[in-house]
C-alpha cells in the first residue's frame, strides 16, 4: 500500500507549482484511482494463471487465488480510507 502512494507522489511531485489546489486534488484522485485499477489488473492476471493450471495442481492454485483475493480486498479496503 505504501508502495502505491510512493507513485502517485512521485507522480505528483512532477506537477508541482503547475495546478491550482483543486486541479492538484482532483489529478490526485484520478492518478491514484489509475495506479489501483493497473494493480487489480495484475491481480487478476495473477488469479487467472493460478487457474488455468492443470487438474493435478488446482488445490494449490485455489489456494494461491484466494489468498491474492483476501490481499486485494484487505488493500482495497486500506485504500480507501486513505481518501
């Protein structure tokens, strides 16, 4: 989580002295929200290769694809309070 909010600040540093304070809030808000959406993209590529592996090794991918679920929502949820 940490990590996300290093980007957008970073990100932000390279506009500043650019925006006004209510540009500079709402480009915060759409930034951050892009980072989130590209991190659950991944997530879900990462759900999907755990299950299109082979019968032999569907128990461990599950498993695996749950706990990047529980991660996600934990994140999610951390995230949003962050607003």
């Amino acid at each position: 989580m940490e990590k996300l909010k290093t980007i957008v600040d970073s990100a932000m540093k390279e506009l500043d002295g650019t925006l006004s304070g209510d540009q500079l809030e709402k480009v915060t808000k759409v930034i951050n929200a892009a980072v989130i959406r590209g991190m659950l993209e991944g997530q879900h590529r990462a759900v999907d290769a755990c299950n299109s592996c082979g019968e032999a090794e569907q128990d461990l991918a599950h498993k695996i694809a749950t706990a990047i679920r529980e991660k996600n929502d934990a994140l999610i949820v951390n995230l949003s309070s962050m607003r």
